[in-house]
C-alpha cells in the first residue's frame, strides 16, 4: 500500500454501509417516481404520448450527465490533468453510467411514433424537402445510429475504467499510458458522436428545422450537466463521511471554473444559433424560434437566457463563490435546473406543433408563420405543452436510478485511485 492510501481509514476512501443503504433508497424512489408517472400517463392523460415527453426531457438530463462526465475524463487523460486525480474514481463512475442511459432508451426507442412526426411516411410525403430526408430519418437507419451511439460511448467509458482497475491492482504506469493514448483521438470522435446524439434526439423532434449549431450547443449543454452534477455527488460523499480532507476549496475552486467556462460556451452556442438564423431569415430555420418567441412561450425563453445566462454569469464570476461548498452547491442545483428547462424548452413544443399538424393535414415547412398568433388565424402554442406533475416525476424517477447505478459502481472500490503517481499532486493541489 502507498503512503497516500496509509493516511486515510477505509471509512474516508470506501462507501460501506452508506452505500448499501443509499443505492437502496434511491433505487426504490426511483421506481416508485417512474411507476406513478406511467400510471399517469395512462390514467389520467389517457395516452402514452405525454409521458414519452416528459421522460424524453429528463432522460436527456441523464445522457448529459454521463457522457459528459465521459468526455471530461478523456480530456483528464489526454492532457494529463493532476488536480483532477482525486475525483477521477467518482467521474469514472458517472460516465459509465451510458450503459444504464442506454438501457433506459429503451422507452423512447419503443415510442418512437409518439415522439418523433418523421416515422409517418405520409407525413414525411407532404414536402419535398421533407421527403429527400427520409434517406437519413427513417426507422432502421435511426436504430443502427443509435446502437452505434451506445456502444461507443458505452465502451469507452468501461475501458477507462477497466484500465483504471488494471492500474488500481499492477501499479504500474502502462494502464495510465493506454488511457491517455486512446483518450486522445477518443475526444475527436466522441465529440461527433454526441454532437450526432443532439442532432438525432432533439432536432429531428422537428424534421423541418435545422441548425448546424444544434450539436454544439447540445454538447456545451451536456458538459454544463456533467460539470454541476461531478461536484454535487463530490459534496454529498464529503457530508457523509466519505473524501474528507482528500477533496479541498482547491478543488471545488477548479470544479467551479469548469462549470462556469462551459455554462458561458453554451451562452456562446445559444446566442450564435440564434443570431444565425435571425440574420439568415430561411423560412424553415426561423419556424424553431417563431414557435418559443411568441405568445406565452416568449416567456420561457426569457426566463430561460437569465437562469441559465444572465445570472450564474455574474454571480458565480467570483472565486470565493466557487471555493464556497454551500454556495457552489446551491449554484450546481440552479444549473441543473436551468439546464433541464432548457431542454424542456427544446423538446416541449415539438408535442403541441406535432400533434396539431397531425390533426390539420400537415402544416408545409416553408411557412412557419401560420404558428404566429391571432393576428394570422392561427392560436398561439399553450405554455403547458405537457404534464409537469410527469415530468417532474420523470426527472425524480430517472434521477433516482441514476444515483443508485453510480452507488453500484462505486461498490467494494476504493474512491480515490490510490496508486496514481499524480496522486499526492493531486492532494496537494493548490491555485494560484
């Protein structure tokens, strides 16, 4: 055993009993939450569709979670990160969490008519434009996407860990040397892959849109939800007796940074596709923001550019906000927050526009106008586009699984990688 390992008593770097009991709590929340949602779903709403969306929005939550813990722990290796060390057990945990993510596809896969308007041939006939994309929208060519999708992630994120447990038990520095080898062309491909991810799930709710930003900025949001969620489970495992005196203010200051830097890449992103397209003016283009710009939605939008924006830029700015666990904690919770009315944001409308095209015979992709008010014949979009005592349920029940499989793969494990050579840099780690 290391030095490092000798210094700290098995409670600090193991879960034991807190473990157990936490996956067991969580896992039943969250098969509890999930049940009453369907029940729901089916019950009240008297279909399935309202369900698929809510539990749309909060799967996407989780997808970002993980793949986005993912790709912060390739570039950890790749660039061959010290300060990080010390939570690279919990990241590596989190990321492997793609399997379960994946698993939980399956709702949405199986609901594929429910949710998505271009796996109905007729629809997909009414235009043209429309009708030269089904050589890319089309059911089996989505499946075998998909499956490469989680494979890819999937098996990155377990053959880091894998070489993490290779390390954790030889010692030797080769495991170390492989990891960041295949983590540098792993972060040129998995940044496609997710970008295709965005592209596949949340743009393609609206086959008549596109934006060649969407996948950047679903990736900016996906790291936004990875960098809240490393430091919350970071301070809950502290609060409980797990990592103290491992994890310091420096570390929470740099965590901080990492989430600051990217909220601001996704203001970045935001802004850039909405400029775009308000400078293009394409019909087609301009239908996604006429949609949420106008009627009660402008009102979501707004709220959405200053919870998500506007004031964790200012507020966060400061480093004692970020070296401050309570204060970084409380601004974690906001971005995950804000992050997930984003993507309510995002896939909400879809419900209501896609139903009542549906209903009307289709509406042509090259005039969005119908959907701007009164003053045109046509209502403006309803604000509740679907059922939030679902979605919240959703959030709560997917949340709740979440946690408990990252419990389950922190199991019998240490939590700090205890022969790491940059270990004791790491524990010693200081800004400046």
């Amino acid at each position: 055993m290391s030095q490092e390992s000798s210094n700290f008593s098995d409670r600090q770097i193991h879960l034991e009993q807190f473990g157990s009991r936490a996956f067991s709590m969580s896992l039943m929340v969250g098969l509890a939450a999930l049940v009453v949602a369907v029940f729901l779903g089916v019950s009240v709403h008297d279909n399935m569709q309202t369900f698929l969306f809510g539990y749309l929005i909060a799967w996407c939550c989780l997808l970002g979670i993980a793949a986005g813990s993912l790709y912060f722990l390739m570039i950890h290796h790749a660039f061959r990160v010290y300060w990080s060390v010390v939570i690279r057990k919990l990241v590596e945990a989190l990321a492997c969490n793609m399997v379960i993510v994946a698993l939980l596809s399956v709702p949405i896969l199986l609901g594929l008519h429910e949710l998505y308007i271009w796996t109905h041939p007729a629809y997909m006939h009414t235009d043209p434009l429309l009708a030269r994309k089904m050589s890319f929208l089309n059911e089996p060519f989505f499946l075998v996407r998909v499956f490469i999708y989680f494979v890819a992630l999937s098996g990155m994120a377990f053959y880091l860990r894998s070489k993490s447990i290779e390390q954790d038990q030889a010692g030797s520095i080769k495991p170390l040397q492989d990891m960041y080898k295949n983590s540098r062309w792993g972060l040129v491909v998995m940044f496609w892959i997710i970008n295709f991810v965005g592209i596949d799930f949340i743009m393609s709710l609206d086959p008549k849109w596109y934006s060649y930003l969407m996948g950047g900025y679903f990736f900016a949001a996906i790291m936004v939800m990875a960098m809240a969620a490393i430091p919350l489970f970071t301070i809950w495992l502290q609060d409980n007796g797990r990592l103290e005196q491992v994890i310091t203010a420096e570390h929470y200051h740099d965590m901080g940074k990492w989430l600051y830097a990217w909220n601001l890449i996704w203001g970045y992103f935001a802004f850039s596709q909405y400029l775009l397209t308000w400078y293009g003016n394409i019909p087609w283009e301009t239908s996604f923001y006429v949609a949420r710009m106008l009627g009660p939605w402008w009102i979501v939008t707004l709220v959405l550019l200053f919870v998500h924006l506007v004031i964790p830029g200012f507020a966060m700015m400061s480093r004692s906000v970020k070296r401050n666990r309570s204060l970084l904690t409380f601004w974690c919770v906001w971005l995950l927050a804000a992050q997930w009315l984003d993507f309510y944001w995002l896939i909400a409308p879809t419900l209501w526009i896609n139903n009542r095209e549906a209903k009307t015979g289709y509406i042509s992709p090259h005039d969005p106008y119908k959907l701007m008010g009164p003053a045109h014949g046509i209502v403006w979009l309803p604000l509740r586009a679907t059922a939030i005592e679902i979605d919240i349920l959703c959030v709560v029940g997917l949340g709740g699984i979440f946690v408990a499989s990252t419990l389950y793969f922190l199991r019998d494990k240490a939590l700090m990688p205890m022969k790491d050579p940059k270990l004791a840099a790491s524990l010693a780690f200081e800004n400046y």
